[in-house]
C-alpha cells in the first residue's frame, strides 16, 4: 500500500494489509492481554470516548465503527469493543466535534481500519474542517501547514495513550462471556444476576 503524498487526503485504497489491529491490548501497552477476544462493552466505550450510547448504536447500527470482537445479536445483548475500536471511536469523535463530515469521517475511518496499529502510532490526522489529511513525519506537518490545509491535527500515538490510561480502570470482558478482571460487576450485572437466580 502506497502512504498518501504529503499533505494529500485520506482516500480509501486497495486492502493491502492482514488483521484489522491485531493483538490491540499488546500493541497497545495492556500487558496481560493477549486474547484478540477481549475486549470492552459498549458503556465502557461511551464513557473513555466521552460519547453517548445511543451514539454509539447509532455507529455502530450504520457501520461506521463495529465493535471487532462482539456484535449486537439482539434484545440484551452486548456489543463488545477492541481496543483499537475505542481508539477508532475516539478519533471519530474528535474529527466530528471538529466540524468533518460524516462522509469524510467514513473515508478515515476505513483508511485507520485497514493499519496496523503500529503504524497508527505515528501517523497525525489533520483537517481542515471538511477534508481529512495524514501526516507521518514531521516534514509531511510542515508541508501541509505551508499549503494551508491543517486547521487542527490528531496525534493517533496521544489518543492511544489517553486512552491505555484510562481504560485500564475498567472491566474487560472474554467474547465467550467470562470475566477477565477481579473488580467488582456493576450495578446492572448485579440486578440481572439476581434477576437471573429467582
């Protein structure tokens, strides 16, 4: 796969690599995570993203970011969020508060899915207000910021570390159901729990 010129556009390009994010809790720095299967519920998401659920449904319903481990298989339940699908809601959120549309959100949403997530690591989003740019070193800033493009720019590396802080205080959760943290179930478990036992 070709890396965008300079101070080109994202555009959507030819499947060129394996995995999509493969192994995101190691890569990531989530020591002790090795299962691709792991991952977060979509409360989780919501709230180390700073979105609402029924953004997050509304995503996810339209594919514009699906959870990669666990969809919604109807009434109760849970979808189930990887790491780089927080890391992926979390730079949509940005990009949408910034003003980019949908559309063009779309286009950079499926050009982040399609790295590895080393590679998103050293790449810096810029827009300027509608059209979505890449940036992978400091010479491809420059050049886009004399040709007048960038307005503001998401370093992906900074998201992915905001992110690793944060969502380590939460509970993750194995695609089969089990539990992978020894903090105590919610509110909501626990009621279904009971629910469940009566």
């Amino acid at each position: 796969m070709e890396p965008p010129r300079p101070g080109a556009p994202v555009e959507p390009d030819a499947p060129a690599q394996g995995e999509l994010f493969p192994d995101p809790l190691l890569d990531a720095g989530l020591d002790g995570m090795p299962d691709q299967l792991v991952g977060f519920r979509g409360p989780t998401a919501c709230q180390v993203v700073g979105i609402t659920y029924r953004q997050l449904d509304y995503w996810a319903r339209t594919g514009l970011v699906v959870p990669s481990i666990r969809g919604a298989a109807g009434s109760g339940s849970q979808r189930l969020y990887s790491f780089k699908d927080v890391l992926v809601l979390k730079i949509v959120k940005r990009l949408l508060d910034a003003g980019v549309s949908l559309q063009n959100i779309r286009v950079a949403v499926e050009h982040l899915r399609r790295r590895g997530i080393r590679d998103l690591a050293g790449i810096t989003l810029f827009s300027d207000g509608t059209t979505v740019y890449e940036c992978a070193s400091p010479e491809e800033v420059v050049d886009l910021l004399q040709g007048g493009q960038g307005v503001f720019g998401i370093a992906v590396s900074g998201a992915m570390r905001e992110i690793s802080g944060s969502i380590r205080d939460f509970p993750m959760e194995r695609a089969d159901g089990g539990s992978v943290n020894d903090s105590p179930e919610d509110e909501l478990s626990r009621r279904r729990s009971r629910r469940a036992i009566s």
